[in-house]
C-alpha cells in the first residue's frame, strides 16, 4: 500500500468507496487522485480489520494515537489511587495556614517597607544635621579669623574722635609699663 496517504484520507475513501460497484470505482479514483487498485486494497483492509471495532472490552479511543499501553499500578496509598483514576491529584489547601502565610508575607512586606522608610529619613536627617553644623563650624571660624585679624593689625576706630586701634599684644605691653 501507499505510505504517501494518512490513514485518515485513507479510511474516508475506503467508507466512501464501500458501497460502490466495481465498474464505479475506476471514476471514484481518479476523482480522489489515487488509483482503483489502492481503493481495493483499502476497501479490503477495513473489511478485513473492522472486527476488531466490535471486539469486548475495545476502547475506540485507544485508536486515536495509534499506540495503545496498559499500565498496572500496585500501591496502597487511597488518595494516589484516586488521583490516578481521576487523572489529577486532589487539590485538599489547608486555608488556615494559607491564610496564616499570606497575613505573614504582607505584614513582613510592610514592616521591611517601614523600616526602609525610616532608615531613608533618619539618613536625610543625620545629613542635614552635619550639613549644618559644618555650616555654622565654617561661620564661627571665619568670624574668629575676621577677629583676629582685628585684634592683631592697626587701625581706624573713629577718626573724628581720633580713635585708633593697635595690636592687642601691643596694648598689653604699654599697659603693663605704666
């Protein structure tokens, strides 16, 4: 026989070509594209195959794939035992731990989104802090700069009252030979 056909565009032109005479299959043939020696032969292969169909205990469902297995399966175990002959495994959720679980995760989620919300602000904080202090270190040191400078260099206090300054070592000299 042809392997250039499936068996199912097989099949078809057998049950079509079935009931035919034999003088009408020539043109039964040639209007499929095949020959009137191939449609006998198939013709012949469902007559002859067709019991089996008919046969005690035959699945046609087994005929699907073309491959037909029996598997034996010993276990004592109840629930596989009827996971296997309902085709799943028994979905049997302990909603209390489930719930317990999921109460878990999203209270854990949200005390790691708190805490990283105020690590975030005490971050900023602790800078801001520094930033300041650095500030007013920077000011206090320029100021005692700008006083130093005043109290070591001469100068004008007032000079319509003839105020004058002088280096404070200086005065401390004059002060100290009166």
């Amino acid at each position: 026989m042809s392997d250039k056909h499936s068996a199912k565009f097989k099949a078809q032109i057998a049950l079509e070509a079935f009931s035919l005479k034999l003088g009408e299959l020539e043109e039964f043939a040639d209007s499929k594209g095949v020959t009137k020696d191939e449609v006998i032969d198939w013709v012949d292969t469902l007559k002859s195959n067709s019991s089996i169909l008919f046969k005690d205990g035959f699945d046609a469902g087994e005929l699907q794939d073309g491959s037909v297995e029996n598997v034996s399966l010993e276990t004592s175990d109840e629930l596989l035992i009827a996971s296997v002959n309902h085709g799943v495994n028994d979905d049997n959720l302990n909603y209390n731990r489930l719930f317990f679980w999921s109460i878990l995760g999203t209270v854990l989620v949200a005390v790691i989104i708190y805490g990283v919300v105020n690590f975030a602000q005490a971050s900023w904080f602790d800078a801001q802090n520094e930033a300041s202090i650095n500030s007013e270190y920077s000011q206090v040191k320029e100021q005692k700069a700008k006083d130093a400078e005043i109290l070591n260099s001469f100068g004008v206090v007032n000079l319509e009252e003839g105020v004058y300054r002088i280096p404070i070592d200086e005065a401390i000299s004059i002060v100290a030979e009166n």
